[in-house]
C-alpha cells in the first residue's frame, strides 16, 4: 500500500535530511517479499562493540513478541556489539508461540551472520497483526545484508521499515561539547495506530556519544515522555512500537552529564514524533493542540489529548471550520477539572471565545482564515491553575477512511 | 442538514412506528426557523397535572443551560402539569449569561401560554454549539403550539427535535400488569456527538403508568446505563444531552413494584439507544460488541467501548474486512486486564482467534461473509474470569467526514 500512495502534503520540504554517518553504526536493508512487492523490507544495523542501548516500548497489553524479546534484552550489561533487524508488513503480534520461535529464529541467524551474541540482537516487525511471519525470508537475507552494511545506509534503512507511510523519516542533530563533536542520527516509521503511551510506532537513535546505559535509559524516558508521548493520530495504541537508541561510544566522549547532549536527543526524538504527526493517515493539516491554566500538568494533558482525539473536532478541522463548540465539547467530556465559564480559545491568535461566551468582536473570517493554512494551532486556557500541554496531531479526512477501510486487501 | 442527508440505510423498515397515545399526553411541533429551512424545528409537549417526571443528563464538566436548568428542576416535587419545550439547530451551550436568560425566557413564555408553572417547564436545545439562540424565535410559537396540542402528534414531535438525523426514532411497548393496560412510548434523536456516559442525545419517554418520582428515577437510571450508556457512534460527548421520562398516573395504575413496567420501560430505551447507532452519521453496518470472560463488568465495558470506538475497527468493519489484529489492538490499548494468550475472538460465529493466535481451520472468507452484511457482531472472550459487557455501535466511513466537517457551512 504504502508505494501507491501519494506522499503527505505535509512531508518536510528536500526529502529525507542529509544525516551524518555515525562512527560505529552501519546499515543495510534489503527486499525479503514479507508482504510488499517491489520495495525493501527488512533493515539490519550493526553496532561497535561498546555500545550502550536504551529503549522505551509500547504500554498495550497484547504487545507482540518482539517487543518483549527486547523488553528482556534492553538493560543487560555487554561490551559485546549489538544488531538491530526489523522488518515492516507482518508484526509478528498475537501469532502465539509461533511469534516467539520466529524473533529466535531471527534473532540466531541474525548473531549466527554477524557474529554478535543472539542476547544483543534487537528485532521490531511492523505491519499486519496476527499473522504469521514468515521468518525464513528474513533468515535467508541476512548474509547478503551483512554484506551490504554501509555507514551512510542509513536513508535506505528509513525506507525498508515504512508501512503506509508516505515519505521515509529522519532526523539529526550535532553538539559541540569541549570542543569534540558528538552526532545523533535517527529514523522512525508510523503513520496509523498513532497514539500516546510511548511510541506508538517504531524509531531508531544512534549516537557516537559515550554514555552510560542507565543514564541513557533515563535520557531517553524522560524526552519520551515529552516528544512521542506527545503525539496521536487516531488514538489506537500499537502493540508493536519500540524505540532503541544506541550510544556507540565511538567519539570517546563521555556525555553522562551533558545537558547539550540530552537536548540534542531531545531535538531529534521532537523531530521524528512530529514527521510521524506529518505522515499521519491522511492527514491534510498539522494541528498543535495547547492548553494552559489547568488545575494540573496532568489535567493539561488530558485536556488536549481529548481535544486532539475528537473526530469532530478533528473532521471540524479538515473542513477548514472554526467550530469551537466541538473544543468545548471535548473540555467537557475529558473529565479534567473545567470551569465553563473561565475557558477561553484561540484558533491561532484569533480569540474565539472567553469567559464561558463568543469573545467580544470574534470575526469567525479571521478564525476562518487561520484554519485555511497547513498549520492549524488550538490553544485553550482553563483559567484555574497553572497546569499546562502541548499536543501534536493531525486532521481526519476521508482519506484515513480510504486508507484504513483497505489495508489488508 | 438533516433534510438533504439520504435516510440511513440502517433505518427501521416500514419507518416511524404507530404508537399509543398516552393518556395525559399531548404534542405539538412547528418551523421556528432558527437554523434550519422548510423544516419543523421546535416542539411542545403538555403533561397533565399529576405528572412524575425522571431524568438523566450529560456528564459533560460544559453542559449547557438548558441541562443544567433541567437537572435544578428534576425531583422538586410537585402536582401541577409539567411542559417540554425542545428546539433543534442551537445548543444553547456555552452562551454564557445570555444562554441562562435565553432558557429562562423560554420557560416562562411556555408558562404562560400553558398556565403551567415555570418550574415545571422543562427545556432542551440541541444544534449548534457556541451561538446564541434566537429564543424570541420560540416564543413568538408558544401560543400556536399550544393551540395544535394533539395526543397523536409524536411522531411531527420526533422529527421536529432532528439535527443530523436522517429519520425520526420512537418506540413504544405495552404492558398489561393485573389486567391493567399501560403504554410506554419515547421519542429521541442524535446520530453525532455519541457517546457513553449517559444519553449523549435527547430523548423524550411518555407512559400513563402512576410511579413515584423516586421509584421512577432509579428505574430510569438504572434502564440508562444498560441502554443510552452502551452506545457509541464517535466517541464524542455531548454538552446538552437528557433524557426525560413522564410518567402521567392517568391509567390510574400504580406501577411502582412492576417489574413488567421496569422491563417495558428498559426496552423502549435500548430500542432508542438502538436507532441513534442506527442513525450514526455515514453508519452502513450495526456493530455488536460483546466481552465476556473479562476480570470485572468493569473490565469488560472498558474493552468493549475500546474496540467500539477504535477508529481502525470502524474502519475496518466500513471496508468488510475481518482484521482481527485491530480487535487485539484496541484490547491491548483499553487498559483493562487481559492475556495476550488466552484471548479468542469471534466475527458473528467466526471464530477467528483462540489462545493468543489464529484459530485453527479459520478461514478469512467465512468471516468475511459475516462482515458483508448490515449487522456485524465483535465477540472477544478474555478468558480470565466472569465479567461480561455489550455495546453497540457503527462502522466510521468517509460519509461521517464529509457530514462533520461541513457541518455549520
């Protein structure tokens, strides 16, 4: 599906971002024929010896075997290399004890081809759920991948791991600390199934910065927390979605306590979770959702998620309508603590309404003409508190019904 | 709207049903233009001294003036008549001052034109959100209203509260209890902004029972959550919906230990609640979801409304395709406890998935003879304990987006 379809019109304009290579880090990816027809599907990336891994997982309850394969790998302490194999169009989940033999059986033949324990070897599958994977397509390319492994791969690795994605997904960020430089380079993949409770999609981070496993752990959780938590598309969680990120240590510069290092992640993570948003199915529109002076951070949250999942506030959107009755509706039904007659809303910088009415010289041309743009903005004050969320996500338009009501035919 | 939109292909056949007339019950509609064009968009009804009257209303933290003047009134107790005024096209919701006075007005024109006192005239709007309602447009009916009072007029009554609807929704039951005759007939409309916790509508019930107004609001409330609790069209809550139930006492027949009335009364509700998924907007099939073997009831309504108003599930149901995944999908993401591998999942008979993977001898185009038709049933066994729920909803297709995001244009 996702080479037929046309790409977003909110794909970042140059294509995917010209990424440094990563001392320590090469990538291959090749076509097994899991699902899709004429395009890769399988990526592997090899990493140094040396490298530490953290990673963040998808909180569903019907998680695939992949993810809990890696959910027991991440953390245990090796200096051995690492290997990362994904595959996209089967995600391997709800496939039983079959699932599990298959992350095995690619996770063996992944050590077997490159040498690195099978305890290091990090799979994702992304696609259909509830299928068998056929594991052996995968098994029977590694030796050419390994092959293949090439540091400045890494454009083609974004490609291999798209589903119903439009465009390939990368980002990258480099920090001068004490005059050395350290490079952080990632690609993600997502386009449906979009929702907040960590990363509901797949990404991957590589770094040559040295870093202790547990602080980059707690690195990653934290702007996890604040960038792929952050995002929804459709409000349906994965039970596939994973991000690692690999710190290979190859600068030889320690970043344990660089807050310009954990920023420059931060920036890269920011970047991916909002191409998933620009790649979202269908999307017409990329909409911020911000709502401040709520009783709590966490009232805020809930507030603008409820907001950003509304269809009606959604479709409202995709029509180009200002329709700010449908964004106090979705105040209402979030079940955060709202004071109807303190609420007041902007589309863009256009005040819609105040204190609980129409605000006092609100043209809805104004509002209507912000609404008209790639870039629609909601922004909410509850007038209680000092509780505050920022929210990304984009429009529902007929084409996420065209795209979903088809996918598997 | 509502005129021009085709009529639901899951509209009852044979249309508005012949219901009873309800002795100390009368009806009368007309065109007051407040939105709408060549339609009838107000009406009244009168009920004769003696009346209990029960309710229930939306949760919503931004319900409307009309709700919240409502839900003063609920269980003051009195023996004067009591009146419903109901306009369509205007919420009267978040209008500020101007939408507490708009009510006022309202209810005290009614007050006069009837003789009934102001604290028994009961008020609802529904419509647009956000804009002041022209209640002068109301008043200025009241006297002609009150002069077509007929106790055959519910079904002009029915369609004069539509918005989005595409055919008007009543139900009526019968009950004979010791040789007594009692009706039973309700009216209601919503077909957008439909979700779970209570009523995300209006409907209006009627029934010449004599009940007290205790006894009759806890049948009510009881009836509620195993009826307009269970449904679900988008997710989205509205800020003015209400149910109000009158029980007249005219048959002279007290009804308060009947448990033939409870059980009437719960069916006029869930036939109700029924029409409303039937008329969600863009809806071409009638989703059944049942949980069972869930921990708790709890448990099993959380996985029940996930899967309800899983955008991919929807989608999936509108494209006849028995994704199964999606359904293992929206139990992972609802939260509720659950085991991957113990999981099955039928599509009517279908049985689909068993212990965590694909059923045995499963074959997809049985299910997909199943999803063909207009009525598609989503059972999932969790297989952990005893706890059960049922919820009913649509497919979501490209018709609900071209209806809501050109919904005020």
């Amino acid at each position: 599906m996702a080479d037929i379809l046309p790409v977003s019109p909110l794909a970042p304009e140059g294509g995917f971002p010209d990424l440094p290579a990563i001392p320590g880090v090469r990538f291959a990816a090749t076509a097994a024929g899991i699902k899709y027809k004429g395009r890769t599907d399988v990526m592997l990336v090899e990493l140094a010896p040396g490298t530490t891994i953290a990673g963040t997982f998808t909180s569903s309850k019907t998680r695939g075997a992949p993810v809990l394969d890696c959910q027991g790998k991440i953390g245990m302490p090796s200096d051995a290399g690492a290997a990362f194999v994904v595959n996209s169009g089967n995600a391997n989940a709800f496939t039983g004890v079959a699932g599990v033999n298959a992350v095995k059986a690619v996770a063996k033949a992944a050590a077997d081809a490159t040498g690195i324990p099978e305890a290091r070897v990090f799979t994702s599958s992304t696609g259909v759920i509830g299928e068998p994977l056929p594991h052996d397509r995968i098994t029977a390319t590694l030796a050419a991948l390994v092959d293949g492994l090439d540091k400045h791969g890494i454009a083609d690795a974004a490609r291999a791991i798209m589903t119903t994605d439009t465009f390939p997904k990368g980002a990258g960020r480099t920090v001068e600390v004490d005059g050395n430089r350290i490079c952080v380079a990632g690609i993600a993949k997502g386009s449906g199934m979009i929702a907040p409770d960590m990363a509901t999609m797949l990404a991957y981070i590589f770094t040559d910065a040295r870093i202790s496993q547990d602080k980059l752990q707690s690195l990653v959780a934290a702007a996890c927390d604040e960038t792929f938590n952050r995002i929804t598309v459709d409000s349906d969680t994965s039970t596939s979605d994973t991000l690692l990120v690999a710190a290979t240590g190859a600068s030889g510069v320690g970043m344990d306590g660089s807050s310009a290092f954990a920023a420059a992640l931060a920036e890269v993570m920011d970047d991916l979770a909002r191409q998933i948003v620009c790649d979202g199915e269908g999307a017409s529109k990329f909409v911020t959702v911000s709502v401040t002076g709520a009783a709590t951070d966490s009232d805020a949250r809930q507030v603008a998620f409820a907001i950003a999942n509304s269809p009606l506030v959604k479709t409202a959107i995709a029509g180009e309508d200002p329709n700010w009755g449908r964004v106090v509706m979705a105040v209402g039904k979030s079940g955060a603590e709202a004071d109807r007659d303190r609420l007041s809303i902007r589309f863009g910088d256009v005040l819609v309404a105040k204190d609980g009415s129409v605000a006092p010289g609100y043209l809805e041309a104004e509002a209507a003409r912000h609404m008209s743009g790639e870039n629609v903005s909601v922004s909410v004050d509850l007038g209680l508190g000092v509780g505050t969320a920022t929210v990304y996500t984009c429009d529902l338009t007929s084409r996420y019904i065209a795209i979903n009501a088809d996918y598997r035919s």
